[in-house]
C-alpha cells in the first residue's frame, strides 16, 4: 500500500516539475528579445561569470579527485616537490 502512495507521490512531484520547467520555457520565448538586448548590454560580465563557472567546476573536480585517489596526489605532489628542489640546488 505504501508503494502505491509512494509511486503517486513521485508523478504528482514530476508533473509539477515539468508544468514549471513548461512555463519557464514559455517565459524564455516570451521575452526572447529582452533577454537578447541585455545579454548584449551585459556581455563583459556574462563571460567573467563563465569564467568563473568554469574555474569553479575544474576545482571542485580537481579536489573530488584528490578524495577519491590521495595516494596519486600524494606522489604527484611529492614528483613537484623534487622538482622544486633540484632546480633549487642548481
């Protein structure tokens, strides 16, 4: 019984959610054109927000992949850290 309850909780909550993603998309083709103007106002901005998500992804992915491989880390950091040192000694 509580799968059924379950199951009809899941389509109401996925109905809901593409009736929202339909108006958004609705509300996009609407104002295409005011969209597009301030995009173009507001380009130097947009793209250090790229910049910035971009730069955001590479990092966490970096540290998610030290969490999950440290022992890599750890001799990739220890390989930078005897370069370090022999091009100090010459």
């Amino acid at each position: 019984m509580s799968d059924n309850n379950q199951k009809r909780d899941e389509v109401s909550t996925q109905s809901i959610v593409i009736l929202l993603i339909c108006f958004f998309i609705w509300g996009v083709a609407k104002n295409i054109d005011k969209i597009e103007s301030w995009a173009k106002a507001h380009w130097f901005i947009l793209s250090l927000a790229l910049a910035a998500i971009i730069w955001g992804a590479k990092s966490f992915l970096n540290w998610k992949l030290r969490m999950k491989h440290p022992e890599m880390y750890e001799r990739q950091m220890a390989l930078e850290k005897m370069k370090r040192k022999e091009k100090y000694d010459e």
